[in-house]
C-alpha cells in the first residue's frame, strides 16, 4: 500500500500525483482568423491610387473662375471649388448620389417670415460597395445674393424717393454725383422659392463632390501640382470681411446711435430700462429681440428706429405740453 492506496486500484502500479501538483502544458495552435489582413492592404492600396488618380484629374479638368480664393486673417490663403465647378467635376468622374431628400422648414425673424430648403443624399465615390458619404445643402430665403435687389438711377436731388433712399442709408451716390446705386433689402417671403432650391441643390453638389474627393480647402500648391493658375483665381480677404461684418452705413449708424439716446431719454437716464425697451421694440414673433443697440442689423435699424421716433414725438409732446402747463393736444 502506499499514500493509503492499494495497487489492485492502480493497476499499472503507479500512483497519480496530487491535483495541486500537476503542471499546465500550454496548447499552441494556429488561430482561425476570418480577416485577410493582405489582402485588405492591397484593397487600400488599389483604392488610394484611384481616388488620388481621380482627384487629380479632376482638379486638372477645371479652370480658375471655378475657385475661389480665401485669405484669413493671417493671411494664408485656400482655394474652394465653386457650383459651376463642382458640377463639371460630377458628369466627369464616377461620383454618385443616392438616397437624395428634400425639404423645406420655416422660421420668424425681426425682419419677417421666410424658410430654408435642405437638401440631404448620400454620396459615393466609384461604387457603393467603397462606402457612402452623408452630405447636405442649404439655403435660406433670406441669403443676400437673394434677398438684396441692386439698381443704378441717374440721380436727381429734388425727387424724394432718391432723398429718402439717401436718408436710409439704401442708396449711395458716385463720386461725379451724378448716378445713384440703390441696394435694397427684399422681404425674405417674396424672394423667388426656385432659386433658393437650385441653390441649395448646388450647394449638395458642391458638397459632395469635394468631399468625396477631398478637395474642400486646397491649398496654392495642390492646384498648381494641377496645372491650374493661382493668379487668376478671383479672391475675398475672409479676415476683414469677418471683421467689418457688423458695419453699416453711415446713415444707419446715426440712427443706431439716435435710437439709445432717445430710449435712454425716454427711461429718465436708465440704461437698464432703455435696453429692456429695446429688446421690446426689436422682439418678433419666435425672435427674443435684442438688449444691445450694436447687435443691430442695418434692416433692424431702419425698422426700429422708425416706430422708436413715433414714440419719443409722442413722449416729447407730452413731457412740453406738461412743462408748459397744457394738456396734450391743446
């Protein structure tokens, strides 16, 4: 017997050892993997040179009118590829869309109603097998190139239309003093509805197809590379731009200032009170209004300042009436 076993329960005559004492073996095996990890870098390869081969001659197939040229405030400059430009990329290259939607969704404002139209599709590059890429337009009724109506006048200092458009600020005289350019502001409700699709259709073109090329910003070499001349892409500092996007017209500005004298006036000196009042005035519909008399459009400075004055006559004539001891009206 031995370790309290006898060897008719061990036949061999041998004697397994404890459970605690036996040493694990690792097993190694070939791991069954599902992914051809080759094969899928010979894909990424394949796919690299086409869409750079693509992108390439694309670029090359445009000319300067379709960029754009944009200078920060640092001046740096990139270029971006305007509608004419992206549309003649799309009927060249296999780009494709699918899934495309539209809709329209609107809105109240200070300066009236109007809307904006969305287009969404999904785009690729080639096939669809390589992936689809979510992309989306817009445009709003609103936009200036749309809502703002130009016209050229020969100017005549005694008719009061050319007064009254000089006194708010939506005519401008050339310097012989003899034309008046007239820029006015068209509400957003009456601006044609087919050009705010067409553009915001564009816009979807635009879109994807620098998207899906990867060709949004490019840079002075990466066209040049293309054979295209930097020089006579047309361009806009977007650095002053930015900056002088809160300026209006000298006429607008002294109603601006007019308009927080006569409320701080009307509030006995309470500044407070005048910009509470304002943010009455300017409030419309879903839009709060605004507290500070800076943050002012020129189109919401017209506008305010036209009912303020009404009422600060109407407050003026009261308070010399009171002084000089009379009754309003009298």
């Amino acid at each position: 017997m031995a370790n309290g076993q006898d060897d008719e329960q061990h036949p061999t005559g041998i004697i397994p050892p404890a459970a605690s004492e036996i040493e694990t073996i690792p097993e190694y095996s070939v791991e069954a993997v599902d992914i051809n990890y080759r094969a899928m870098l010979e894909k990424f390869r394949e796919r690299c040179l086409f869409v750079d081969g693509v992108r390439k001659e694309a670029i090359a197939r445009t000319k300067p009118h379709h960029w754009l040229a944009r200078k920060d405030a640092q001046k740096n400059t990139t270029f971006s590829l305007m509608g004419p430009g992206a549309e003649r990329i799309k009927t060249l290259c296999p780009i494709g869309m699918k899934n495309i939607k539209h809709w329209e969704e609107p809105w109240n404002k200070q300066d009236g109603p109007g809307y904006t139209i969305y287009y969404s599709a999904d785009v690729y590059l080639g096939s669809e097998k390589t992936g689809t890429m979510p992309v989306l337009g817009c445009c709003a009724s609103n936009s200036q190139f749309f809502a703002t109506e130009h016209d050229t006048l020969p100017y005549n200092e005694e008719n009061p239309e050319h007064k009254t458009a000089m006194e708010s600020g939506e005519g401008k005289l050339s310097f012989d003093k003899k034309t008046l350019y007239i820029r006015r502001q068209i509400p957003a409700s009456e601006v044609t509805k087919e050009n705010i699709m067409k553009a915001a259709l564009t816009q979807l073109i635009v879109n994807g197809v620098t998207r899906v090329l990867g060709i949004r910003a490019l840079s002075t070499e990466e066209l040049k590379e293309a054979g295209i001349d930097t020089d006579k892409i047309p361009s806009i500092d977007y650095g002053s731009k930015k900056q002088e996007s809160g300026r209006v017209t000298p006429a607008a500005e002294e109603k601006r200032t007019a308009i927080w004298k006569m409320l701080v006036e009307i509030s006995a000196g309470n500044e407070e009170a005048a910009a509470k009042s304002l943010q009455g005035w300017t409030a419309f519909k879903d839009f709060p209004g605004v507290t500070d008399v800076k943050r002012l459009s020129e189109a919401q400075i017209n506008i305010a300042h036209g009912k303020i004055k009404q009422q600060y006559d109407a407050w003026t004539g009261e308070k010399q009436a009171k002084e000089a001891g009379q009754k309003p009206g009298k």
